[in-house]
C-alpha cells in the first residue's frame, strides 16, 4: 500500500499503477441524495447514521438550472456535518460537461477535508482517470489536504466496458467502479423496463417436449446485467479495487431491487447505491453475510485445521480452496462487526 504522500505524485501518463489494497471500510450502500433540495440537506444529520456511505449527487437527476445550486449544497453540507464512521462521497458532472472543473475545483478547496471519494461518471478509458488525477493534486496541494482524495468511477459506456481492466490500472487512487445501467443501456442500445432492471423479453425457453413447439415449455427471463457485472468484478479484483452495482430505480419493487442487490452479492460485489430510504436496510441485509452463511463458514475453517488438505463435512467435500472462500465470509463478518 502506498502512502498518502505518494498519491500527490501522479503516475505518468498510461503507466499502470501497482495492484493495491483499499483499506477496508463498509460500504454496503452509497446512498445518494440532491444537495440543491434544501429540504434534502436537513435530513443528512439524521441521513448519517443510518448509511455506510452518502454521496451528494451532482450530475444526472439534478436540472442544469439547479446545478450551482448542488454544488453550494455539497459544500454546505460537507462544512456542517459530523460524518462520524460515515464516508462522505459527491458524484461530479462528467469530465466532457460544462460543470466539472468548476464541480471539482468545489470539491477539493471547499469540501475536499470531508470527502473521501469522488465518483466520476462516464469514465471511458485510463486517460479519463489520469486527467481527474493530475488535477486532484493539484487540488489538494492548494488546499493543503492530508489525505488523498480517492476516486471512483461509473462503467456507463461501451467503451467503458472495453477499456475497464485498465481504467481499475489507471492510477493508486481508484477506490472502486460502479455499473451505470442506465446510461449504459443507452449507449448499448439495451432495451429495458426500468432502471437496473432487465426485460421480461429476454428470456430463455425450455426446447420443444417431444419435438413439439406448441407443447407447454418453461419461460426464464434472464438477466441482462450479468456479463457486465462479471467483467467489472474481475477487473476490479485484478487491481484491488472494489466493484459496486449501481441503481435500482423501480423504488416500490423492493423485491426486484433485493434479487439484483442479491445477486450483485454473490457475484462479488461489495454494495450497491440506494435512492430512496427504503433500499437502506435491503442493501445492508443482502452486502452483509448471513448468521447462517457465517456459522457454516465458522464450522469449515475449525474443521479444516490448518487449512489445508481435503475433509468431508455433511457429506460434501471441502478443500483448500472452498476454506478460502469461508474465510472471505468471516473476515467481512468481522470487518462489519468491528
Ligand atoms: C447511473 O448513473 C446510471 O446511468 O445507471
Ligand atoms: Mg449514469
């Protein structure tokens, strides 16, 4: 791991940064909120404790006439809260809008001492990163910052996804990547229902019983995210970096946004954002390993002894390698605890 020191001197442009560790944090939920609705602010303090991460949003979702507005909120915000145990994240315009640079420059010199990270949206490729990179330094070296201000970045383009293990390589500060399906659908030509969600027409049907294509087959809608939350989970694992789902915007279905939180999960991510009050407690549940998923991870590592050879417990057969699995349940069970 590099020291905070380090972080002020960029990496040259296209060198790829050593794989490193982000010093764990929760993070089961970025919660997102308006800073320009003043009746969006008053809620924070209560907000806070509620939440591993809040994240003042000031891109997508905010009017263009409303985003000075936002921009003040976020240094309000950032000035007068007590974040406590509570990482303090804003999404800024993207890097090709006429709002970052002034969204950043806020950031940093205004409320750079109680963020952690900055989420940029639409990233493309390692260039995006080395840009915001650069000029976080510059940033903080004139707000005298001690700590280095890390960086997230949203996988919402085609393109993105084609360049997503070097954006994951693009620089020591990159904290995590989330997918964007929204803009991500649109600029694949996805077709969806809603927002994170998938279509009910793309599905997959049992093949004809007896050779007959009237007969009653089975019908699986299938999830159009899953190659892309795969390849985001390996490039994130590849350089150390954590991988996050993004939205779910049917806010009622509270079943739906647990399925595709909870598949998130098994496939390796970390969290997820939540948009309303209600997906607090659903991303807590489902990034939190069960009490059940915790006792059986506890009985295999005991069984195994040192942790290596071949046992059969309950009549399956556990290894090495399925120990490694039960200890990356328990170490996160301890890590949420502590
Ligand atoms: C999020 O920004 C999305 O586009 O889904
Ligand atoms: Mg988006």
């Amino acid at each position: 791991m590099r020291s905070p020191k380090d972080f002020f001197k960029p990496l040259a442009v296209g060198a790829p940064a050593p794989r490193h560790e982000i010093p764990f944090r929760p993070s089961r939920m970025i919660h997102f909120f308006p800073p320009s609705n003043e009746k969006m602010r008053s809620k924070v303090p209560d907000i806070v404790p509620q939440v591993d991460v809040l994240l003042a949003n000031l891109e997508d979702g905010v009017p263009a006439t409303d985003k000075e507005a936002a921009r003040a909120g976020l240094v309000e915000v950032a000035q007068n809260t007590d974040f406590g145990e509570t990482q303090f994240w804003t999404r800024v315009n993207s890097l090709d809008s006429p709002w970052c640079l002034d969204d950043l420059t806020a950031a940093v010199l205004e409320a750079g001492e109680a963020l952690d990270v900055i989420m940029i949206p639409k990233v493309e490729g390692p260039e995006d990163i080395h840009y915001v990179d650069r000029l976080l330094a510059q940033l903080e070296a004139k707000a005298g910052l001690s700590e280095p201000l890390m960086i997230h970045a949203i996988l919402e383009t085609a393109r993105g996804v084609a360049n997503v293990e070097e954006i994951c390589l693009a620089s020591p500060r990159m904290q995590g990547l989330s997918l964007g399906p929204a803009d991500l659908a649109a600029n694949r030509r996805m077709k969806t229902t809603r927002v994170g969600g998938g279509h009910p027409d793309y599905l997959v049907r049992q093949d004809p019983i007896d050779g007959d294509i009237e007969s009653d087959r089975t019908i699986y809608q299938q999830d159009l995210w899953h190659y892309t939350i795969a390849r985001m989970v390996d490039a994130c694992g590849t350089a150390g970096i954590l991988p996050f789902y993004g939205p779910f915007g049917d806010i009622a279905d509270v079943v739906a946004c647990e399925d595709q939180f909870r598949n998130a999960y098994l496939l390796g991510c970390v969290g997820a954002w939540s948009l309303h009050p209600k997906q607090i407690d659903i991303a807590k549940r489902v990034f939190s390993p069960s009490p059940e998923s915790v006792a059986h991870a506890r009985r295999v590592v005991e069984a195994m002894g040192d942790g290596t050879g071949a046992i059969m417990l309950d009549g399956k057969m556990e290894d090495d390698a399925s120990c490694k699995q039960c200890q990356v349940v328990l170490s996160l069970a301890k890590e949420l605890a502590d």
